[in-house]
C-alpha cells in the first residue's frame, strides 16, 4: 500500500509529537480520543436522573432539569478535561465531551434550542472562544437542535469563580448577564449550557434573565457537576 504525503507527514508529526491523554498524559494509541482508555473508563460518569439536583433546581429556579456529564472535583485529576478545553483552547474536545453527554441525553425530547452561557465580550477574545459554546455544539449535533446566539449577553467581564465561597460566587456575578434578541426563544424549552456547575450562581445569574422571557423553560446541561449541589 502506498501512502499519501499528507499521509506519510502526519505519522512523521505523531511520532515526533504523540497525542497524550488530556488527563493523565500518557501517549494515546490508535483510537483513542483525547482520553486514553483506563482514564475514560475511570470518568465518574453520571448514571441516571439526580433527582436532588433536579429538585434544587427546580425549588429554587424553577428549571425544569439538570444534565451532566460527570462528577466534577478540584481535587481529581479529571478536572483536567475541563481544564483542557477552558484553558489550553482544545476546541475539539469540547465538541467530542459535548457529543459523550448528548448520547446520555438521546433519548430525551422537548428541547428545542441550545444557549451557551455567554463569555463576556473581552474575555472571549483574550481565549479565543468560547467553552461553553464547544461543549452546546457537541450536544445540539446528537439532539439536532440549533445553538442560538443573542438571547443573552454577558454584560460584567467578571473576575473567575474559582477559589470563590458560594456567597461570593452569587455577588461576583449578579447582575452579569442581559437579554437581546428573545424572539426566537419565545415559548420555548431552552438547554442552557456551561462547562461546570458548582455553587449555581452562573446558573441563577443567567436564570434572572431568561425568567422574563414569555413562556419560556430551561433545562441545564454541564460537562462537571460539583457534589455541592
């Protein structure tokens, strides 16, 4: 079999930089996507509905429920994954972990559009993109729903939640967040999407908004679920 340029380039690139595990870093082999296979059989993955998130959520903002992918810990070494499309700009894997959680969610129905939580214009060009957005398109291909844009706005460039108590995380982005254009969502089930939710102040931020929305409910998909909540 005779192999292509492009082809013979590629394998000599892998070779001089293999693909590592985003997690632990070890090389990844022929077929193998980001996370090498013990790390992704060792993601603590979601396994049914949480009915106490659901309940929280719903008691407390009124959302109808709450998708995630994984249990979310500072403390593990799988906050890499999170880390990895946040910070070191892996586009793909955001798109790759959106898609594992919409397979989680393929049996659900009713949703009718995605919006990503929205980065605030500055900080979305110091990164480049945004994550949340990655991770939406991942899911609406699985869901074949849209992601809309200009419903909501982020309107304070926020400092980061990290290293936040939940108290200061509410305060940190009250206020935060605007409508647009609600035309389009009017009516709607609506998926709000983040990479990870912790205390839920994003969450309820975001919420703030979208309540006033005529006849609109939401539902919120995240990659990390934080045992806070």
């Amino acid at each position: 079999m005779t192999l292509s340029i492009p082809s013979i380039f590629s394998s000599f690139f892998r070779l001089l930089y293999p693909r590592a595990c985003v997690v632990c870093r070890d090389v990844l082999v022929d077929g193998e996507l980001f996370l090498c296979s013990t790390c992704l059989s060792g993601l603590p993955l979601n396994e049914g509905v949480d009915e106490e998130a659901d309940e929280v959520f719903a008691n407390d903002l009124g959302i109808v429920h709450l998708y995630w992918l994984f249990r979310y810990d500072r403390a593990s070494d799988f906050h890499k994954l999170v880390y990895a499309i946040k910070y070191r700009s892996n586009r793909e894997l955001g798109v790759w972990a959106g898609k594992m959680l919409g397979e989680r969610m393929i049996n659900v129905s009713g949703i009718d559009c995605i919006i990503p939580v929205p980065l605030h214009p500055e900080r979305e060009k110091e990164r480049g993109f945004n994550q949340a957005f990655m991770i939406g398109m991942g899911i609406a291909s699985v869901l074949r729903v849209q992601v809309v844009s200009g419903v909501l706005s982020r309107v304070v460039n926020t400092p980061s939640q990290t290293g936040l108590e939940r108290g200061q995380r509410v305060d940190n982005v009250a206020e935060a967040f605007e409508l647009g254009d609600t035309a389009c969502v009017r009516g709607c089930h609506v998926l709000l999407v983040d990479d990870v939710v912790t205390s839920g102040a994003t969450i309820r931020a975001c919420m703030m908004e979208l309540s006033k929305i005529k006849g609109i409910r939401v539902s919120v998909a995240c990659l990390g679920k934080s045992g806070s909540i």
